[in-house]
C-alpha cells in the first residue's frame, strides 16, 4: 500500500511540474499563478502547495530534472572516453541536446534567472545543490582525462568548466539558429582552445602564468 501511495505522490508532482513548465512557457512565468497551475493540472491548490511551496520551487524541480537527465546522457561517454577535449565537448553537446524541450521556456524564463538576487539564479544558494551537482559532471570530466595538465589546475578547472557552460547557456537563450546549431558550432570553436590552454598549462614556460591565474580565481571567490 505504501509503495503504490509513494508512485502516486510521484506522479501527481510530475504531473504538476509538467503543467507548470507549459503554462510558463505559454502564459509567462509572472502570469501564471499556483491556481492556475493546480486547475490545469487537475489538483486542489492545498494539493499543489503540498508538493510545491511556491512557482520558485517548480522551477528548482525543474533544475533538478534537467540536471538529472544531463547525467544520464553523459554516462557512456564519461565511462568509456579518457580524452579530456571528446569528454568536455561531449558534456557539453549533451547538454544542449538534453534542454532542446525547454528552449522555448528558457527564453521566455531567462530574465528571472539572470538577476543576481533572484533565488532562482543559478548561482544563489537556494539553487546550490543543483550547481553542484552539476560541477561534479565537469570534475567527471576532469578526472577521467588522461591529458596531462597542471595539477593545480585540475583542481580548479571543474568549477571554471561549469563557469563557461554558464556562457554557453546565455549563447543558446539567445539561439535561434534551426537545431541550435549556432550553438553546437560554439562548442566545436571553443573546446580545442579550452583543450590547448589546459594542456600547455604544465609545461615548465607557464607555470608561473598558471599560478598566477588560480590565484586570481582565489581572489575572487573570496
């Protein structure tokens, strides 16, 4: 009995965050209220907020349900590919590929995501355990990679790696190429020179300039 109550909890909260995910790509996300998504979903509105305190917290379902989806679609590359260019590109065409059913909605959503003090900012604490599930693709990425490269480095290059998928992400909001396309293009122009600088960084001419940088890094974390 308890486990058929669990499955159908489940299914009512997929059932509500796909009926918010719609109505925010149709409506907006400021036009659409927690009434108007229980309706729609066929839910009393205590029955939503049960599941669901607030529009914010369908959006971090949302989150949490993409970054799922991107860590089963990286599986087979990260445990059979060592080279840490095919791992990162392959990473990071993953992701578009995986987030092509949301375009739509990451267009009309992105001018939320992008204050700094919106708790839906993908760098604001309520979104942290999201983030960092996401930073441990890239230190998948790393340390799977039979590259040589700073080791200093390494160990900063995963959040850097998450910080210029961030970038990408801002390109692919803004992308209406067919496809994507324009966006996939990026990927293919900027992994070799992520890849060349990560490889020189442990020959012995620019340590120095290596060092240098991951102390800037520091400092502005701090």
């Amino acid at each position: 009995m308890s486990e058929a109550r669990n499955r159908g909890s489940e299914s009512t909260r997929e059932v509500i965050v796909e009926t918010a995910l719609r109505l925010f790509r149709e409506r907006g996300f400021d036009a659409t209220t927690m009434r108007a998504i229980a309706t729609e979903a066929g839910v009393s509105v205590g029955n939503a907020y049960y599941y669901f305190e607030s529009k914010e917290a369908l959006i971090q379902a949302y989150y949490d349900r993409a970054q799922t989806e991107h860590e089963a679609a990286c599986r087979r590359l990260l445990d059979s590919e060592t080279s840490f260019a095919a791992r990162l590109s392959g990473v990071l065409r993953e992701w578009v590929r995986v987030s092509e059913p949301y375009h739509e909605f990451a267009v009309k959503f992105f001018k939320h995501a992008a204050e700094p003090t919106n708790p839906l900012s993908p760098f604001s604490a309520q979104t942290s355990p999201a983030r960092e599930a996401s930073i441990a693709i890239y230190r998948q990425v790393v340390e799977g990679s039979r590259d040589r490269m700073n080791e200093d480095l390494r160990e900063e290059l995963p959040e850097l790696l998450w910080l210029l998928s961030m970038g990408m992400v801002l390109f692919w909001v803004h992308d209406t190429s067919p496809g994507c396309e324009r966006t996939y293009r990026l990927i293919d122009v900027t992994v070799p020179l992520v890849d060349r600088l990560v490889g020189l960084s442990h020959l012995p001419g620019l340590r120095g300039i290596t060092k240098d940088f991951i102390a800037a890094v520091h400092e502005l974390r701090a």
